[in-house]
C-alpha cells in the first residue's frame, strides 16, 4: 500500500469531529477541562483515572501545553 504524503496549511481548511464521551471531557461533563483550574484538574484526575482515554480532563490540557511548549 503506497501512501502520498501532503502538507497542508490548517489555518486555510475547515475540520469536522465527532466526538463522543469517550473523545472530549466537555461532552460528559459540560465544561471545558481547559477552563478549569489545575487543582481541580488534578483532583477530577485523580478521581476518574484512566477510564476515558482522550476524554480524560488531562488529555486537552496535557495537549495545550505540549502545543505551547513547542510555539
């Protein structure tokens, strides 16, 4: 299987998700990990463990951070 390779410019496209609860933190609980503090991120965390994979509280925030991290 060959596969072509293209680089695109994201901020000249339009994206669509579908996420589910298993995918973003907001759609279970109706607020955005990202506006939450990082005391009540680490505790919601704690609390919920792993069971959500990329619809954990930290998967965003952790993703928000390595983005900036890499300017």
């Amino acid at each position: 299987m060959v596969y072509n390779l293209k680089q695109i410019n994201p901020t000249k496209c339009q994206f669509s998700f579908r996420l589910g609860k298993f995918d973003c933190y907001e759609l279970r609980k109706s607020v955005c990990s990202l506006y939450l503090n990082e005391r009540e991120a680490q505790r919601i965390n704690k609390e919920e463990g792993s069971q959500f994979k990329a619809g954990n509280v930290m998967h965003c925030r952790n993703l928000a951070k390595s983005l900036l991290n890499a300017n």
